[in-house]
C-alpha cells in the first residue's frame, strides 16, 4: 500500500497577505504563519476569523501552495463565512489548524498520471503538480475545468493545463479552452487509448469525481479522489464528514462510515460505496 503518512498539525494565528481575485468567481487567500510547517498534496486547513467576528465553525480549505510560514487557498464566495473571508483585507487575522488530513499519493515510478480539477478542487492537485515540474521522468496530464472563460484563473494554470469550460464566453484571446465537461476532454485525450495503465487524481464536485472514476474503472486505472465534505472540527469529533466506504473485513457486501478529514479527504475510488455517497454538490468552503 502507498505511504500516505503525514506530520502532525499546528494551530496558530495568521496574517492576511493577501486577498484578491484570480478569476470572476475565484479568490486566491495569503496566509503568513506564526511559524513554520509543511504540508502534502491534498491536506487541508481550517480557517476562522478572528476575534469578535469569528464563525462558530472554521471552515476547510485545500491548500493550493505553502512554504515554511507561507500558505495559500482559492475559494469562491458561495456562503455566510467565504463572504466574511472576501471582506478581509491585508494584515487581518485569521486563525489556522493544519495540516490535516490524507494527502495524494505520490507518483508510482513510470506509471502515466491524469489530473482532472474542476473549480476550487484546483489547489491539492496543482500542489501535487507543482512538486513534480521539475521531474520530468513523469508523465502527467492535467485538466481544468471551470464554468466559462473569465472563471478560469489562466495565470494560474500557466501552460500545463488543458482547460474545458461550460460555455466558450469570454475566453481570453490567444487561450485555448474547449466546450464541454472536463473528464469528457480527459477521455478524448488519443493518448489514453494506447492500452497502457495510468493513474487518476481528481478533485471537485461530486459529478466530476464520479466521472474520473468510471473513467479510471472503465480502463482498469487506479482512482484517488479528494472529496468535497462539511467538515465542522477537522480531526473526526464532530462526525460531521462522515462518507460511506466498503468494508471487505466484514463482508463483499458491508459498508462503514469513514471520517472524510481523517481518513480522507484522499479516498481510493475503488474503496467508496457511491450509492450511499449522494451528498449535495457543494464545495468545501459552502459557509454554512
């Protein structure tokens, strides 16, 4: 089985850097630590105002990049508390619990990786992508899939993302996008059907993940999916995040609640019971 083994977390204030638009439904959120961490691709962090203001529950949030005091998120404004968070300004404070969580697992040596994002399920597999730009010895395609052109955070994605979009407005002149869903333009990539064995990560709403699943099962690839959870602690109180998953140790047939923030956000497909896995399609920073 993969190491997905993680250090411990840390909680601490934080310092707003920044907090500015990278598209017309993105922000992207910048965190200077009370000290110093490390994360993995795929862990999140909770996040909560500070103070007076403070939200009675923090909220997750994938993180995109991070170094040493540095943390970074994208999130969209969809709820009470991410429309608290996009009124705050440069040296606000915040308060930070993280890294927490199952992360993806890294590249298996010579095996052809697909990343399939949608939204704000960018940042733990640009994270991912990020740590291995400078490896060239793997192969890993990634796509992006936003609502329309000026959704898309194209200086963000760079050149390594083929992007798809719900509707070909306001895409920038001199960008490719194409119109459609993103796992469709995943499957349609004539790379993949050279009968070789790849790996899939996704991350975003639940229609996706299951998309890039039935993608994976249908050629027999591996299948890691960071889902899209309320969580209202972080470490597996609350049972707020439960998701139901099989349980071979009692039977073919049995099933279990695992904690998305313990046990994931990071789930082999192959392990989820999907007809018990109908949540709404919301994302994690939903500000309920």
């Amino acid at each position: 089985m993969t190491d997905l083994s993680v250090g411990p977390a840390v909680s601490c204030d934080a310092v707003v850097t920044s907090n500015e638009p990278v598209s017309s439904g993105l922000i992207r959120l910048d965190l200077e630590l009370d000290q110093s961490l490390t994360f993995q691709p795929g862990q999140f962090a909770m996040l909560n105002l500070d103070g007076a203001g403070s939200l009675v529950f923090s909220r997750p949030f994938s993180i995109f990049e991070g170094a040493g005091r540095r943390m970074s998120f994208l999130y969209r404004i969809v709820g009470r508390g991410t429309r608290a968070m996009g009124n705050l300004t440069a040296g606000a404070i915040m308060t930070f619990l993280g890294p927490l969580g199952r992360p993806f697992p890294p590249p298996e040596t010579g095996l052809p990786v697909v990343l399939v994002a949608g939204g704000v399920g960018l940042p733990p597999l640009a994270a991912w992508l990020a740590r291995r730009n400078d490896s060239p010895e793997h192969e890993i395609h990634a796509f992006f899939g936003a609502r329309d052109g000026a959704d898309v955070p194209w200086d963000l994605l760079g050149d390594r993302w083929s992007v798809s979009v719900d509707s070909l407005r306001d895409v920038p002149s001199g960008r490719r996008a194409w119109e459609g869903l993103v796992t469709d333009l995943a499957a349609a990539q004539g790379d993949f059907r050279d009968g070789r064995t790849r790996m899939i990560l996704a991350c975003g709403p639940t229609p996706l993940l299951k998309a890039a699943a039935r993608l994976a099962e249908a050629r027999g690839w591996t299948c890691w999916l960071s889902l899209e959870e309320h969580m209202g602690c972080g470490y597996g109180v609350c049972k707020g995040c439960v998701v139901p998953v099989l349980d071979p140790a009692r039977g073919p047939q049995a099933r279990r609640n695992a904690t998305c923030c313990q046990e994931g956000p990071v789930f082999n497909a192959a392990d989820l019971a999907w007809e018990h896995n109908e949540h709404p399609d919301l994302s994690r920073a939903d500000g309920i």
